[in-house]
C-alpha cells in the first residue's frame, strides 16, 4: 500500500532524518488568486495564440509546499521540526521508518521501504538541474520537495554527489558549484554575478578591469517558464532561471500601459498582469546568502562583496539589497526591477540602507521596460536607501561595460578612503599611547637599576 502510494507521486513525498515518508496533506495546497486569474486570462488567445494551457505536475506538487514553507519562513530546519509539532499532525500523512506496537518498536518490512526510497530517488534522477545539495539536505529549488540526510539514503546521496552518470539530456541532477573567474592579482574583493532567464549574461570580462575582483557566476536552477514575451521562443517550457514569471510582457507594453512613459503606467494593473514566484526567489536569496557566506568565511570583508544581477538577476539583486544580513559593498541590477514588494518590503532589514545601489533600465528595452526601473527607484529611494538610477537612451535589453566599472571603483575607491581616515583618526591616540609606554618603560628601567645599585652597597 505504501509503495503505490509513494510511486504514484514521488515528488509529493518528504524523507525525514528519522527515514519517515511524509506528505502535506491535499487541504493545505495553496496557491495565489492572483496567478490563477492571470493563468485563466493567458489561456484566451491574444493574437492567435493562446499562451498558457495547463499546470505541469511540478507545479501541481509546489502548490502543496508553498503555503507551510512560508509559515516556517522558508527555513528547513524549522520546517523538520514543523513536521513533528503534534499541533501538526493533522495536516500530513506520514509513513513512519519505525512502528510502535503495544510499547514495543518495529521497523517496517525493509524490501517495502527500500522500494520507496527507490521510487523516490527515481524520481529524482529523472530531473533535470532542479536539485541543490544544501546544509544536510537535498532540496528541489522549483517545487520545494526535501530529503533530509539519514543513514538509510546516505549513499545514494554521495553517488548523486560524485556519479556524473545520472544525466537528464545532458545535464546533471545536481545544480551544477558556482564558476568563478579567478582575479588578475590578489584576492581583494568579490562580484557575485546573477545571470538571467536562459542563464543569459556575464561579467568575465571584469575582471581585466578591476584588479584582485574575482567573480563568481552562481548557477540557477532548471524551472517552468511562464513569460511570454512574443518571441519566437513559447513559454511553457523548462528554462533556467531563479523564479517562474507568469504573465505577458507584450500585451501588457501595448495595451495596458504606455512603455517608457512612468505617468501613464497603471501600476496597480500591472501588478494584476504579471506574477513573479515568491517561494521560489525566496529558495534563490538563501542560496546567493550561502555564497556570501563562503567568501566571508574565506577572508573577504563583507564591504568588499558586490552584487549584480542582469534580468533575472537583477531582481534577485535587489531582493538581497532589501534582505541580506550583511552590509555588502554595493548592488547593481541590469534591466531589472524589485520583484514582490508586497513580500520583501515587509521583511527587509537596515543593513543596506547606506549600500550604493545601481539601477540600470534601458529607453529600448522590449523585455524589462524603462518605466520598471524607474519605478524601483522611486520606490527605494522613498525608504530611504542610497540608489542610483542610470539609462542608455536607445539602448535595448542590455549594459555598458563601464558604467558597472565606474561604479564599483568608485565604492572601492571609497573604501579605501574611509579606511585611511578611520587610521588618521586614530593616529594621535596610538601615537601618544606609544609615547607613554616608551617613557614609562624608560622610567621602569631607571628605577631598576637604581634599585640595584643599592643592593651592591
């Protein structure tokens, strides 16, 4: 009964660290009103074509993560603590690894659970980049689904870890480690670049340009892409990217709004228009803070991290603009805007008040139009953060070179001024302090060797 129950649907099944199966009941299956009005609309054609037609079975299982994920904050531990609040107990099914009969405890028939693990696993070699191995855990960045680390998976875990053979149309299971541009010279301070949807975009070429910056180029996960932009690409397929978009760019420039003109924009429908996934950019911010994380941890100031994020990215830049807990050296989003303010304004810290921040929107941008920007800015700059916003007239859905550059020699440079004053300002105190212990030691080594005269007499 089990295994037909797990094999059925394998992605809607948690393994605990006790190597329970669990799963979120159907009555806690959650999803935003809003994104069903927006895929309800997008399924009338709209120039012949009808631009969203069902939900895929990864969407259909995320639905029954999101609203408990959000409850714990999107923190995994507490979500397995979550698990195991009797308060709770009516809101999962659980199969237990173990069974307790009249005060006596059984383990279930081991072919049985061993058939579940498989059924589950199984499932997870058939995905394609979805999965992250994080803190213990095997989390997949679309729907939510974990596996937490137990003895009974462990191995199968380090043969995901280290087997490249479980291939899905040549990629890898795992979301494949960060590549990083090395720096010309010495390690002196970090970019994180965030590419954009189809893992568009890169700032290699930095590094010639900046001495000692290394860069570091995070990978995305492998997600169903909603938007459509009236390319010849379709949505409803599998892209890279750090959050699902739902929506319509076009229809939106051409008949909701006026593009590039921000007075005539109606926000409030814009908004109805398009949805971006919180769950899902809320899994990207925690995996960018793991990597700010690791250079902190390898020596590298936090005011010496940036980041910067083109498209996609530059929404997940400005999200950790809002939300990291480190004061960083300065953000630069590229044809982005500031995804669910609804959801980060209410949880974004101090931190970053006083960090430079650079908008770049473009007046030629089919894509993230010139007004979104815009928008982002004026929305910043009414909490109070230090933004900047910048555009290329004619410029379409992309960047200078040397306006990133500027910017961040001018945050470097600052640094280093306001590390020479802080030394300066300091300078008479460890002057005079040393003065003061050169004369005593002075003083100390007369009165001993008078104190030794007298003892010879």
């Amino acid at each position: 009964m089990t295994k037909q129950r797990i094999t059925a649907n394998p992605g809607e099944w948690i393994i605990t660290r006790r190597g329970d199966f669990v799963r979120i009941k159907d009555s806690e299956t959650a999803i935003e009103e809003n994104l069903t009005k927006i895929r309800e609309h997008l399924k009338k054609p709209y120039r012949g074509l009808v631009r969203f037609h069902e939900k895929t079975s990864e969407q259909i299982v995320k639905e029954r993560y999101d609203k408990v994920l959000e409850e714990v904050d999107f923190d995994y531990e507490k979500f397995h603590d979550w698990i195991y609040d009797e308060k709770n107990k009516e809101r999962i099914e659980i199969i237990p690894r173990k069974m307790i009969f009249s005060g006596w405890e059984y383990e279930i028939d081991e072919v049985e659970y061993q058939r579940d693990i498989n059924a589950v696993f199984n499932y997870v070699k058939g995905s394609r980049q979805k999965w992250r191995i994080k803190k213990e855990t095997l989390v997949n960045e679309e729907t939510g689904q974990i596996i937490y680390f137990n003895p009974q998976i462990n191995g199968i875990i380090d043969d995901l870890r280290t087997n490249w053979d479980y291939l899905y149309n040549g990629d890898s299971v795992i979301i494949r480690e960060p590549r990083e541009c090395k720096p010309k010279g010495k390690h002196a301070s970090t970019l994180i670049f965030l590419h954009g949807t189809y893992g568009a975009g890169s700032l290699n070429q930095l590094v010639e340009k900046i001495p000692g910056l290394k860069i570091i180029h995070p990978h995305s996960p492998t997600l169903q892409y909603d938007m459509w932009h009236g390319s010849s690409r379709a949505p409803g397929g599998q892209e890279k990217g750090w959050i699902n978009i739902t929506g319509d760019a076009w229809e939106i420039m051409e008949n909701d709004v006026v593009p590039n003109n921000p007075s005539q924009v109606d926000y409030e429908k814009v908004d109805q228009s398009i949805h971006l996934d919180y769950p899902q950019l809320r899994r990207a911010m925690a995996y960018v803070n793991e990597i700010i994380e690791r250079e902190i941890a390898s020596g590298i100031p936090p005011e010496k991290i940036f980041i910067s994020g083109y498209s996609q990215g530059g929404l997940l830049t400005l999200a950790m603009a809002l939300t990291s807990q480190h004061k960083l050296g300065g953000f630069i989003s590229l044809c982005g805007l500031l995804p669910r303010p609804d959801k980060l304004l209410k949880i974004a810290q101090d931190k970053n008040k006083n960090t430079p921040i650079l908008i770049i929107n473009n007046s030629h941008d089919r894509w993230v139009p010139l007004w979104t920007g815009q928008k982002t800015y004026e929305i910043l700059k009414n909490k109070d953060y230090n933004v900047e916003f910048k555009t290329r007239p004619g410029l379409g859905h992309g960047w200078k070179d040397e306006d990133i550059v500027e910017f961040l020699e001018k945050c470097l440079t600052q640094k280093i001024s306001i590390s020479n004053q802080n030394k300066t300002k300091y300078w008479p105190w460890i002057l005079g302090g040393t003065v003061i212990a050169i004369l005593f030691l002075i003083i100390f080594t007369k009165i001993r060797a008078k104190k030794k005269k007298k003892k010879k007499r």
